[in-house]
C-alpha cells in the first residue's frame, strides 16, 4: 500500500526527531492551541514573540497543505472531464 503524500508535510526521516506537523489537522489544532495562548496573555515578550513566529510558521504550512488540496482537486476534475 503506498502512502500519497501530496498531504503530507515535507520531513526528515521518521527515526530524526522534528516538531513539523504531519497533516493539515495537526498544524491547524496546533495553530489554535498558539492562538489561543496568545491571546490569553500574561506571557514575556520573549514568549510572545517566539509563539507569534511559530504561528506563522503554521499558518504557511497550512497554506502549503490547502494548496495541495487544491492541486489535487483540480487535478482530479480534469481527469474526470476527460473521460
């Protein structure tokens, strides 16, 4: 059985150790979780600072993700057209 990974994050093999999400659903629960601390405050700038980038740094993956998606889709639906 082969794995499609057109959803999958880019990644080291899976005996390193990497904080990158692997799906779509773990980056924007993730993404969230970051959110939602931020937003609850009392943290140093320092803290702030790094959970902001670390929020970006999910929200460009989820982007890649969705645009995959959307690749794939599109993909899909010319294939369909064609037959």
């Amino acid at each position: 059985m082969s794995i499609d990974r057109s959803t999958t994050a880019p990644g080291p093999a899976a005996d390193e150790q990497d904080d990158t999400p692997r799906s779509y659903e773990d980056a924007r629960d993730e993404l969230a979780a970051v959110v939602a601390k931020l937003e609850t405050g009392g943290l140093s700038l320092d803290e702030s600072l790094t959970l902001w980038e670390r929020g970006e740094a999910l929200a460009a993956l989820c982007g890649t993700f969705l645009d995959g998606a959307r690749e794939r889709v599109e993909a899909a639906l010319r294939t369909a057209e064609q037959q």
